[in-house]
C-alpha cells in the first residue's frame, strides 16, 4: 500500500496522500486522474481504471481498491 501512497504523492501532492482526502474538493481533474493512472500502471504493470478514483468517495478507499489491482495483476 505504501508503494501506491508514494505514487499518489509524487504524481499529485502532499494533499492528496491523506486517507479522507477527496480528490475534486482538493482541485484534482481528468488531466491529474490520468498522469496518476499513467504513473500507476508504470509502477506497478497493471491498468488502474480512472473510474475508480472518480467513483470512490476519498483518497483511502481509491489506494484500497487500486491495492486489490495491482495484488491481482489486473482484472
């Protein structure tokens, strides 16, 4: 889970790497979601659908869900 945090975090901000973060109320936008999806994937071999940033109500459950991704290799 750390690995995904630092993405977060080298891609975004600071801001964002908090658990209750939201990612539209801190500015976030398509531009952004996607540099992090293109950044994940390089990290980690595995596509992270934008939509769950866009679905997910906080930055917490977003690394969650992405985690259960990048364990399984993709869906």
């Amino acid at each position: 889970m750390e690995r995904i945090w630092s993405v977060v975090d080298r891609v975004c901000g600071t801001g964002y790497t908090e658990p209750t973060a939201n990612f539209y109320e801190l500015g976030g936008d398509s531009l952004l979601a996607g540099e992090l999806m293109s950044a994940l994937r390089a990290e980690f071999g595995v596509a992270v659908p934008m939509n769950l940033l866009f679905e997910a109500p906080d930055m917490g459950t977003f690394v969650e869900d992405a985690l259960g991704l990048t364990q399984r290799g993709g869906s």
